[in-house]
C-alpha cells in the first residue's frame, strides 16, 4: 500500500520479488515504462501491459491474456463487500495479507 501521493509503480521493485517466479504479470497501462517492463523480465516472467497510445513503439501484449485481468478486479470487489476488509482497520502488511489470503479461500 502506498500514500495517495505516490504511483503504484514506483514501488514495482518492491512487489516482485516472489518465492516462485510467475510466468506472467498482468498490468494496465499505468504500468507501461521501459523500467516496469525490464523488472519484470528480469523476474523471469513475461510482461503483460498494453502500450499507452501516445507511445511510438507498441510493445507485445498479447490480448487473450490481458482480457482475463478482470477477474482480479472482480476479487478486490468481492474482498471489499466484506467491512473489515473494506475499511482496512488495520495498516500493518501482515494483517493486510492475512486478511486477503483468508477473503481468497473464502470467496473461491
């Protein structure tokens, strides 16, 4: 979780190191920089995030994947709907993911 001052994708290098490498990471176009895209590669893993219309160079995002993006939304939707997840009384990053790994197996 980051201040409202501060993009998500600042803190990338933070969020990918996980104890197994996934084989893709999902992402929108807020995420599309150079620097996002090589952290990710660098993790072994196969960056997908449409290219912003402005940039001159589209990089590979292969569409079948990125349509399933949604899915993750609809989770954090559901997580939501339950109060204590919802108002996040709790600003401590162990309470935080217990919380969303218990809300995960309840919900599936």
């Amino acid at each position: 979780m980051t201040g409202g001052q501060v993009h998500d994708s600042q803190v990338v290098e933070d969020v990918l190191p996980t104890p197994r490498s996934p084989l893709a990471i999902t992402a929108d176009k807020a995420y599309d920089s150079a620097r996002v895209r090589q952290q990710i590669k660098d993790e072994g893993a196969l960056p997908i995030i449409p290219s912003r219309c402005t940039a001159l160079k589209k990089a590979y995002c292969p569409k079948r994947f990125y349509r399933r993006r949604h899915k993750i939304g609809n989770l954090f939707c559901r997580l939501k709907d339950w109060r204590r997840i919802a108002t996040w009384t709790s600003y401590s990053v162990i309470n935080n993911t217990v919380h969303v790994t218990f809300g995960c197996c309840a919900s599936c």
